[in-house]
C-alpha cells in the first residue's frame, strides 16, 4: 500500500497538537456539573448496621460453654458400642 503526499500531510495535521490555549479557554467556560453523590438504600444500611453488629459479637458463646463446662466437669464415660451402633444407624439412613 502506498500512501502519496497529499494524504500523509492530511494525517500529520490530524496528530498534530492542537492549540492549548483555546482547550483551555474552552474548559474554563464550561459550568461546573457539582458534587459526586452516593445515596445508601434503607436494605444498604440495615445491611451495614447487621454486617458491624456481626463483626462486633463474640464468636464463643461463653453461656454455652459455661453450661457445658459444669454439665461435663468430671470424665466422660463413652460406650464404644453404643456408640458404633449410633454412628451405623446414621450413615444407613443415607
């Protein structure tokens, strides 16, 4: 492909910069479009207000392990029959 004068100079013109005095002027004229604004909906902000509560709570529930705790003080007995029979029981419901 060849590309004769005429249109390389066509070409350099349309990259040339562009006078920057009037980009300027002409940013200087324009009227201000405001602030940004973000608007939260009511279920935006009940989400908020229940992610904080989360992230504030205890992940132990100290209630419960005190409860544990004192219901199994001592040492537990575990029938290991029992308890083979139990875990059969389950896995054959599947």
């Amino acid at each position: 492909m060849r590309i004769g004068v005429e249109a390389y100079n066509q070409i350099m013109q349309v990259s040339k910069p562009q006078n920057t005095k009037n980009v300027k002027a002409a940013k200087s004229t324009t009227p201000s479009m405001g602030k940004d604004e973000v608007q939260i909906s009511s279920m935006g902000r009940s989400m908020q207000v229940a992610k904080q509560a989360v992230a504030e709570a205890s992940d132990i529930r100290e209630d419960k392990v005190a409860e544990m705790k004192a219901k199994y003080s001592g040492d537990v007995q575990v029938d290991t029959g029992d308890f083979a029979d139990k875990l059969l029981a389950k896995f054959a419901g599947l």
